[in-house]
C-alpha cells in the first residue's frame, strides 16, 4: 500500500495541455504534483520511441472509453540511472552558466 506522502511526492508529467490534458493536469493537480507543457506532437512521439527504444521508458497500453487504447509511458531504473547522470551534467552546466552571467563572480 502506498501512503499519501508517497503519492504526493509522485509527480505527474503530462505532455500536451490541450483540451484534453488541462482538465487533466487541473485533477491530478489534486493528488499529485503536476508539471505540463504543451508541444508538438511531430517533436514529442519520436523522442518517446527513442527513449522506449533504449530501454530508458517502457509503455503500457491501457483501454480508453474514448477511443483505441492509450499508452502510458514509465520511467525504468536505467531511465533513473539516465536521468541522474543528466541532472548531474545539467547542474555543472547552470553553475558554469550562472557564473558567466553574474560577471564571473560566485
């Protein structure tokens, strides 16, 4: 089971605000935190077949009631591994940036 400060700390990433994930984000945003943004799709599915492809996100296909089944995209434990080494990388990249921009100083 899991607590309800465990489900809080989850965060929900939904990709495309449109008509259909603003209502979406807006009561996920009641259980969980929420970050989206809207793209397009022509830049988004490729980048997801990439990743699923390297075996950083895995898909499941679920049912919908509103049409052919809906894939959900999960982060794997390569995908953690992946994304700390990214994290890591981003962090030196904005100090080095941030220094830059404040004169050298800090």
């Amino acid at each position: 089971m899991v607590s309800a400060t465990e489900v809080k700390n989850k965060v929900i990433c939904i990709v495309g605000l449109g008509y259909v994930g603003l209502p979406l984000s807006e009561e996920f945003s009641k259980h969980f935190r929420v970050i989206g943004f809207d793209v397009n799709e022509a830049t988004v599915y490729p980048i997801l077949t990439r990743l699923t492809n390297k075996g950083i996100l895995r898909i499941e296909k679920r049912p919908s009631p509103f049409g052919p089944e809906r894939k959900y995209y999960f982060i794997t434990d390569l995908g953690k591994i992946t994304l700390q080494e990214f994290d890591t990388t981003w962090q030196h990249i904005q100090s080095v940036v941030n220094q830059v921009m404040s004169g050298g100083q800090g």
